[in-house]
C-alpha cells in the first residue's frame, strides 16, 4: 500500500469562487493554468514578490481540469454555507512554510481589497473573505494480485 499527499490553501468567501479562482490565484501566487488565465496577475505578482513566486512555483501541483487544461487551482466546498457557494482552493504537492502562508493570506486580502475594486475589474468586486483553510488530501493505493484467466 501506498500513501500520497497533497495539499490545498483553502480562501473561503462570501462569493462563487468559479468565477474568480484562477485570476486570485495567480495574484496570490505568480502560477497560472495552461490556458494562460489569469497570466495579467501572474505578471503582477511576479514582478512584486519575485523570490517567493518561484518558491511557490517549485511547490504548487497543477492539475487537469474537465478540459484537460492543467492548473493550480479549482474550487471546493465552502463549509459556511448551505447554498452553492464555492472557495479558492489552491494546489500543493509539498506544504509551504509559514512566511508563505503569511504572504499567501496578504496578498489575497489585497487582491479583494485593491485589484477588484479598480475600474477594470468589476467582475471581481464585494468579495469578501471569510477565512482560510489547509487542507491534507490522503491518496491510498492498494495493489490486488488478479487472475489473468
């Protein structure tokens, strides 16, 4: 048997996260999806935290989507509500330290409060975050012997 784990910074908001994830993510982080969205905030980001984006870069696991488009992020259930409503949750295949949690947590705060309230990005406004979240994701692997009969 084996063990895999993955792990996931959960950003629960007051909001669908489906229609935001990926361009909060790549300001959060510098990484975006093979389908270049969200690659304007990946600029952003990499130009004001240089260091810490390749750091996270080494650490973040893309995955496909239902398009097959590989990216760092997807949504997951958001606990404090009972409707639709979904959160940011970002990819890692290795858990970040603590400074990048800190600087994961600001600089999502400042994508709610700075970059979706200009003029520009009016599709992102009254987002509110309501808390973060790490998550461990365990995937176990069993091996069964068959019959090849």
């Amino acid at each position: 048997m084996e063990d895999y784990k993955k792990y996931h910074f959960v950003i629960d908001t007051n909001q669908y996260a489906g229609s935001f994830e990926r361009p909060m993510c790549a300001y959060v982080t510098g990484s975006y999806s093979e389908c270049q969205v969200g690659e304007k905030f990946a600029s952003i980001a990499l130009s004001e935290i240089p260091k810490q984006a390749r750091e996270l870069e080494f650490i973040i696991d893309k995955r496909p989507d239902d398009s097959f488009c590989h990216r760092p992020v997807g949504i997951i259930e958001n606990p404090n509500h009972d409707d639709e409503l979904n959160s940011v949750s970002i990819y890692f295949h290795t858990k970040p330290n603590s400074e990048l949690f800190d600087l994961m947590k600001q600089r999502a705060q400042k994508f709610v409060d700075y970059i979706c309230t200009r003029d520009d990005n009016s599709l992102y406004d009254k987002i509110v975050i309501e808390g973060y979240r790490f998550l461990e994701e365990k995937v176990v692997v069993t091996y069964d012997e068959i019959s090849m009969d």
